[in-house]
C-alpha cells in the first residue's frame, strides 16, 4: 500500500490490497503440509514458492508482509517463539572461533543460550554494562567479533543504549547487529531505520495482544542476509502454524490501538508510584527522573506498559506478600496481552549476577515488574494502594 497514508492505516486497512471484491475482510487460515503444482515440470523449479508447507502458506505470507510494513523491511523470517528468532540470528551470523559481544540487561535466556549453547560451538561472548557509550561497547570488540547483541530499554530494569551509535561504530567495523525490540512491538521504534541488520520482535507480546499465541520475527533489509537467514531456518526447518499466525495478523489490526492505551496508563500509574512513601525508585524510561530519558526521547516515539519498581526496606518474602495481596494484577511472566501483571525479579538479577555482571544488583530493596494492561488505569492504582499497606505491614 501506499507510504501516503501512515503505518497505522496500512497496517489496518492492508489486505485490501489483496483482492478487493467478494470475500472476507481477513486472510483465512490455511494449513497444509502438500502443495499441488500445476505440472511435472514445475516440481524441481525453486522459483516456484511455496513448494511445501515448511515455507508458509497464504496465512504466513500474510503476516510477513505486514511485518515488513511495520520493520521497514525486505525480508521477515516467522519462528515458533521470540526466543527461536533470537537464536536463529545468532547461529545464522557465527562460527566456531567467533566471538559475540551482548548488552548484559538482554532477555535473560539469551545470555543462557550463548553461555551454553555457542559456547559449546566454540563461540566466545563478551558482556557490556547498559549504559555504556558505543566506545565501550567497541572496546569490547576485536578481529573476531562477528555480532554485537542489544536490546533498549533493557529486559527487567529498562536501560537505555545508544543504539544508533553502536549501530554506527559497528557497521565501521564490519560487525553485524542484531536489535532485540520486543519493547518497542515495531512501532515505538525502529532498528532497521537506525543502522541495525536484524530487527527481531516476539510477537507473542503486544502484537498478538491476548497472552494466547508463541510467535518471533527477524525482520532484515540486506538480501545477502535474507539469505544466511533462509538457509539457517530451512537447515532448522523452523516453522510457525498458520492458526498462531491468523491470530498474530488480527493482533496487528488493533496494536496501535493497544499499545498507546497501555503505554499511556503505565506512565500514570509509574508517576502515581514515584511519589508514594514506600517506593524508592520507578524504573521506566518514560520518567524524565531516569537515567537515558533524553536518549529515549530522541529514538523512541513513546513508551510501553512496562516497568519497575524498587519499593523501600524489603526482602523476597515482603514481594511476595505485595504480590500475593493484587487483586487486579496476574502473577506470570511475559507481557503485552489485554490483562495487568506483576512479578518481583529479584531471582532474575541474583542470575545476571552469576555470570559475573552484578551492576544491576545496585538496587536494593523489594524489585516488582509491572506490565499494565487495559483496564481502567483508576482500578488498577487502587488496587497497587491496597497490597502497598501489605507489604508495608510485612516490613513492619
Ligand atoms: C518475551 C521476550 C522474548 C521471548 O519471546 P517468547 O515468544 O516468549 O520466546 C524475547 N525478548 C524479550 C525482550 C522478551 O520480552
């Protein structure tokens, strides 16, 4: 569709581009394992695509061009999770003897996956503290570094990177770049449009919206790229169901929608929380308290529902007990459905702190991650009000 009308519109109004008369508004979910070609001779011709389910079918070739609408992309590679997308580009991109160089506030499995996995494949990985300028990161680096990994606002405590500069610096050295940006959900930014190769993204959060489907994208405007990308995932043979991918193209339809809601209530309720008595510090990058607030100015068009909060005085079982007292809010991992959750983390950071990166272990008292949803912002602080004289009680 045309770039005229903006990136909301064509995201919602995009099948119509389709075929424009006599049938349902969305793409339908087609499944099929068994392509039938039109004659013998097409059979062996790879030009002919799909030529079997493993490459995605009309569903999943509906979600890939919306995604690449919303990445500013060529080419969009679906994968069974978040998670899969990640080790999907970081085993496309490295060899045994290579080294990787990653933010140390990354989703944590990722650290496991290069600590475990690419270590056992003879690849070296290097972290760097959150806040480090783009020199640092480069310090880092060397004739063997083949990535460098990042993800702003950082998974848990939402620190801010200067991810255009590091994109920069590395592309002087001929280092690829892999941009974990579940936060941003391809709206509030844009990784590709800031230097960076491979723009990845779990759908399972904001865009399909509803806590019920598993989905990642890799999102690429370099085809020699596109290329590693492919013969990795079919070497893989990674495949996404059509039935996830149906609900992740509805999920698109309303993500605008969703995430300024969210976003908006979450910075009420983290100006609400920065000043009550009982909290030390809201961590969420939105606030122009928080360190890397102008930077996040500067590259993000807005914030999500997500962030944290360091409450006064408190252990583990003063969070669980603030936790255990919300109403309103689920106690579960992940992010971006219709419905408010919390966690405390502290067991997360004693993890981070392990593998010898213990910068975030900086904050001390009870550390509890909000993801707020959609319901009334109003409802919601009261009911934080209430399990706040919980835990106030638990701390005595
Ligand atoms: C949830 C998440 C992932 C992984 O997504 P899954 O679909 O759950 O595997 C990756 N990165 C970030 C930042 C996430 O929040």
């Amino acid at each position: 569709m045309s770039k005229s009308v903006s990136e909301r519109t064509r995201l919602t109004s995009a099948t119509y581009d389709l075929a424009p008369s006599h049938r349902a508004v969305n793409v339908g979910v087609e499944r099929g394992s068994t392509v039938l070609y039109a004659c013998a001779e097409d059979l062996y011709d790879d030009r002919i695509q799909p030529g079997y389910g493993i490459e995605g079918l009309s569903t999943q070739r509906e979600l890939m061009r919306l995604m690449c609408e919303l990445e500013g992309a060529t080419d969009v590679f679906l994968l069974p999770t978040g998670l899969s997308a990640l080790t999907l580009a970081i085993t496309a991109c490295l060899k045994a003897g290579d080294e990787v160089v990653c933010v140390n506030s990354c989703y944590g499995p990722i650290r496991r996956f290069l600590q475990t996995q690419m270590a056992r494949f003879g690849v070296t990985a290097r972290y760097y503290d959150a806040g480090a300028s783009a020199d640092e990161v480069m310090a880092l680096t060397n004739d063997k570094t083949a990535l460098i990994i990042v993800e702003s606002p950082g998974s848990l405590t939402f620190d801010i990177q200067d991810i255009p500069a590091i994109a920069k610096a590395a592309k002087a050295r001929g280092i690829l770049t892999l941009c974990d940006n579940t936060y941003g959900a391809g709206v509030l930014f844009k990784p590709l449009d800031h230097g960076i190769d491979m723009s990845m993204q779990a759908l399972t959060k904001y865009v399909g919206g509803h806590s019920d489907i598993l989905i990642g994208t890799v999102a690429v405007k370099d085809k020699a790229l596109a290329k590693r990308l492919d013969d990795t995932s079919r070497a893989f043979s990674f495949f996404t169901s059509a039935d996830e991918s149906y609900l992740a193209i509805r999920g698109l339809r309303t993500l605008h929608l969703r995430l300024e809601q969210s976003g908006k209530s979450g910075l009420e309720l983290a100006r609400w929380l920065e000043g009550h008595d009982l909290v030390d510090r809201v961590l969420h990058p939105g606030l122009e308290s928080f360190p890397g607030h102008d930077l996040f100015k500067r590259d993000f068009t807005g914030s999500n529902g997500l962030f944290s909060v360091v409450l006064k005085g408190g252990n583990i079982a003063a969070s669980c007990a603030f936790l255990n007292a919300l109403k309103l809010f689920g106690l579960g991992f992940s992010w971006g459905g219709f419905e408010s959750l919390a966690i405390h983390f502290e067991p997360q950071l004693m993890g981070r702190a392990k593998l010898g990166q213990s910068q975030n272990l900086a904050y001390e008292g009870s550390l509890i991650r909000f993801y707020v949803g959609l319901e009334d912002p109003a409802d919601l602080k009261a009911d934080i009000a209430q399990a706040l004289e919980v835990y106030r009680a638990a701390i005595g």
